[in-house]
C-alpha cells in the first residue's frame, strides 16, 4: 500500500483507484462501504471507505485530523490509511482497514461466545480504548489524550484471529 502511505503522509492529491462495493453500515454523519483498493491488474486489497457527505465536511475534518495522528497507532485501533477529499461527488472519504468479522453488535447476535472468549475481547478492548486515553504513545512519547465519544458495540470492530475463529467454530 505504498501509495496509500504516500497518499496520507504527503497529502497527495492524486486519489485511490478504489471501487465501492457493498454499504456495510450508516451512521449519523457517514455511511461505511467494504471497497476494493486496486493494485494492479486483477490485484486487490478490501478496505471500508466511510463516506461523509458534503454537509458534514466539519465532522470528516475532525476525523481525519485525529486518525492522521501518528501516535494514535495502536493493534488494538481501526488502522487508518488515508483521507480524500472526493470534490466532483462533493464527499469526503477517510479510507481505512476492512474487518470481514463485522462489529461486535452483529457478531453477539450471531454468536454464543465463552467466558474465556469474552475476556480475550474484553481484554483487547480495554488496551484499546486505554491507548486512546492514553497522554502517551506506545514508544512513550507524548500524545494528545483522545476520548471515543460513541463506544458501542456497532463500533467496535472484530479482527479474530484463526484460533479464536476455529474454537468458537467448534463449540458452534
């Protein structure tokens, strides 16, 4: 994603050759669209575009400003890619990394999880939304204490990984 980086960190206005594909989610202030990041021929990489219409420009600003903070990396946080301004469609796109396992709302609704499951997501949560809260990086520089106003669990998003995804297969 090399161009993707550059895009984010030098403010280049060339935009992403990226192409919607399904709307995953509506917010107040955006919708959320799975898209295809082209590589090359026939090479692609998912990613969730959110989309934020002309009106709520302020609303994307605000966004951008706080995922373009370097020190906001963190495993446990959406990864960013990069942000465009789209002036012909009159959106705005922050453009980041695609969970396939969805948020955690519709996961519950579709899933009975264990106790030790459950203490795996807590956990993971928890290094998250203290990592925002943080006045500190994780390499220990000082960052800009950020507080995640609308925690929910339609907005905690699930990256599993394999062994989580096979037990609970099992106990399924």
């Amino acid at each position: 994603l090399s161009s993707t980086r550059a895009n984010s960190l030098n403010h280049n206005t060339e935009q992403l050759p990226i192409q919607l594909e399904t709307l995953v989610g509506k917010g107040r202030f955006a919708e959320v669209w799975r898209a295809r990041l082209n590589h090359s021929e026939g090479q692609y990489k998912s990613v969730a575009v959110k989309i934020f219409p002309e009106e709520e420009y302020a609303s994307w600003k605000n966004e951008k400003d706080i995922f373009s903070d370097i020190d906001l990396k963190h495993e446990n946080v959406l990864h960013f890619l990069t942000a465009e301004e789209r002036k012909v469609e009159k959106q705005y796109w922050l453009i980041t990394a695609f969970h396939s396992r969805g948020n955690l709302q519709d996961y519950l609704m579709r899933h009975v999880i264990s106790w030790e499951d459950l203490r795996v997501l807590g956990s993971s949560l928890a290094r998250g939304v203290a990592h925002l809260h943080s006045d500190h990086s994780t390499g220990g520089r000082p960052k800009v204490p950020i507080v995640h106003r609308d925690l929910k669990p339609e907005n905690i998003l699930l990256c599993l990984d394999d062994a989580f995804v096979r037990r609970m297969a099992v106990e399924a």
